[in-house]
C-alpha cells in the first residue's frame, strides 16, 4: 500500500512534468488552446432582465478582460443572400446587403437612446388594407388553410414578432383559421419544494395563480393544439438527434399523453417523434418563487419572437410590427434571415392598426468600438 507522502510526492511529480510539457502556455488563456468564436455583434446583445444600455454593453464579449486576447477576423460577404446569377440580380443583392449592413451598424442620425425612425422600402411593406395581417399571413403561407398538409409548408417560413405578445396574436388568429378540432393541454402548477419558502408558498401560490404565470421558456398553462400545425421545442430532449430547444416541427397526431411530429427544420427534417409531458422550472432569474409546470415543452408557431430567430435562415418572413423594436439588433435581425430580398414583407401598425412604411430601428453603436 502507498503512503500518503508517496501520493503527494507523485502529484508533485505529474505538475512538474505537465509544467515542463508546455511552460510558455502556463498563463496564457485556455491553456494556449485556440478557441473560436463565432458572434455578429450587430445582432442581439446578451439579455439582461431590466438591464440599462450600460449593463447590456457590459455584459457583451467585448468587454471581457478576455478580449484584449483575441484577434478579430471579420467576414465580409453576406453568404446567406442568393441570387440567380445575372448582373441584375447581382447589382440588387449589393444593394440589399449594403442596407442590410447599414441597419446593422446604426448608419444613421441616431439619438441619445440609440434609436432613429428609418423609412422601409415600399415594396417590403404591406399595403394599406382592411386587415394587414392577413395579408401578412398570406405572404409567408399562401392558402394556409387548404396547404395545411402540404409537404414543407412550413420549412424555412416564419412570421417575426418583437414580444411575446405579439407572436401570441399572431399564432391565436391563424390557430382559428384552421379547420379541425382542436385539443386543449392544461398543465399541472405546483411550488418547488426545495425552495426554502415552500411552506409559505403552499398556503398562498394557489394552483389558480400559478396557472395565470406566462414567461419565456416555458408553455403556457393553457396549451391549444390542431394537427398540421407547427411547434416549436421549449427544451433540449435528445440534442444527438437534432431535437434542441428552438427546433420547429409539424403536429401529427395530439394524444392524452403523447404529441406526435414531424420535425421540418434542422439537421433531422422528417424524422417522426414522440413528445410526452416533462416538469418544467423557469429559469428567469427574475422570479422571487420557483414552481414547476408539468407540460407539453412545446409552443405553437406559426410566429416566434425576433430573438428565437438568430441562427436561422428563411426563404420567407413576414415582420409583424404592432409597436416598434425595442433594443439593439432586433430589425437588423428579422432584414438578415432572408435569402432573397423578395422573402421579406413587414407589417408596420400605428397607433390606429393602420399601415405605415417607417418604423424605430435600435442600435448602440459603443458595442463596435474595439472591434
């Protein structure tokens, strides 16, 4: 049997050696790893709950103490934008991109808030009509109702909100188009009982209460579904398969207890799977309680907010726009997903529900300075 100071003499040994492997990487970042970071610091910034401009710029990459190790590479053709191939096309793309870019990079008289009313191409912007999101609505599904089943209806489409409550307009109106029955999911709210307050919590966060709570990351209480409509996954359930959070599907079947699909986006389009009911926390930090919800982990999506759209590509969206953009990059955002200029259309209310064809666009131009 080893004695102890046999152990730590060894120990000592193995630091030495691994010292003497590589002494000039000792107190460099990561070890003298390379690491990658892929970021457009024009889209969204990090989130931060009731944060100020300050504490959003803070909390970006580029101001870590990190940074000042890092070398900056900057990519310069938009490879998301296509074209077919004539000197037309190609002069247009250009052009596209370039207004795109400016939108990103805030290239324009900006006021003390980072914002600025910019006017928005004519021929991007819904016309004014006696209902402008249905006329939304069939821009980016073209006869939804008699499409419904139609393979890929839904594949590379989306209509953008800025708040939830805007994607949930949208999704409720289009969900009444829809012929069917449709099934109506309630979920099962109860506080957390390693919460150190869950005693209290017992006597007065009733079922009814917390059944009323509606926040990101988590289903609402009342989940109504129609099959051929499009999901989206809440939570990451088997990232190996491609079935993370944010993955889009196609209801195929609503059971008691399970929801069958078929996935229409990522790396596994067409694959079928089971969803079944899982305990939900949210993971707002912003809470004073923590409770549970046991459903579904998915939301119905025929919209999805700005922010849930970053990373996608989409040959066609539709930006609903009842109330302007709040924070930096959230325009930039919904004008970048496209591939086409022709795939974008924006709905842009006032006050009265009429069309206009301006809007806020929101940039904080200090996120650029070391870059």
């Amino acid at each position: 049997m080893m004695h102890k100071h046999c152990f730590e003499a060894f120990d000592r040994t193995m630091r030495d050696l691994m010292r003497k492997v590589d002494e000039d990487n000792l107190n460099k970042p990561f070890g003298g790893k390379v690491v990658i970071l892929g970021a457009d610091f024009r889209q969204i910034l990090p989130v931060i709950r009731k944060g100020s401009r300050r504490a959003i710029i803070k909390a970006a990459i580029n101001s870590s103490v990190l940074w000042k190790n890092c070398k900056v590479l900057k990519l310069t053709k938009n490879m998301r934008l296509t074209g077919d191939g004539t000197s037309q096309s190609a002069t247009e793309l250009k052009e596209f991109a370039n207004w795109i870019l400016k939108i990103g990079d805030g290239d324009m008289d900006l006021d003390e808030e980072g914002s600025c009313n910019i006017d928005i191409p004519e021929e991007l912007c819904i016309p004014q009509c006696d209902n402008p999101l249905q006329a939304l609505i069939d821009f980016v599904y073209p006869n939804v109702v008699d499409n419904l089943c139609t393979p890929r209806m839904f594949e590379e489409k989306a209509i953008l909100a800025p708040t939830l409550d805007c994607v949930e307009q949208v999704n409720d109106y289009v969900l009444s188009l829809i012929q069917g029955e449709s099934v109506e999911y309630l979920s099962s709210d109860t506080p957390c009982k390693s919460d150190e307050n869950f005693d209290v919590q017992g006597d007065w966060f009733t079922s009814e209460f917390l059944n009323d709570i509606k926040c990101s990351g988590i289903p609402n209480h009342r989940l109504t579904l129609k099959v051929g409509v499009p999901i989206m996954l809440l939570r990451n359930m088997d990232q190996t398969s491609g079935l993370c959070n944010g993955t889009r599907l196609q209801v195929n079947a609503l059971g008691k207890t399970i929801i069958t699909a078929t996935v229409i986006a990522g790396k596994s389009i067409g694959d079928k799977v089971l969803i079944p009911r899982i305990d939900l926390t949210p993971s707002d930090s912003g809470f004073p309680f923590k409770f549970t919800r046991r459903q579904f982990p998915v939301s119905l999506c025929f919209a999805m907010t700005v922010n849930k759209s970053q990373g996608q590509s989409l040959s066609e969206v539709g930006l609903y726009l009842p109330r302007p953009v709040f924070t930096h990059g959230q325009l930039y955002v919904v004008v970048s997903r496209v591939t086409t200029k022709k795939g974008l259309k924006m709905c842009i209310l006032d006050e009265d529900g009429k069309t206009q064809t301006s809007t806020i666009n929101v940039v904080f131009p200090e996120v650029f300075d070391n870059l």
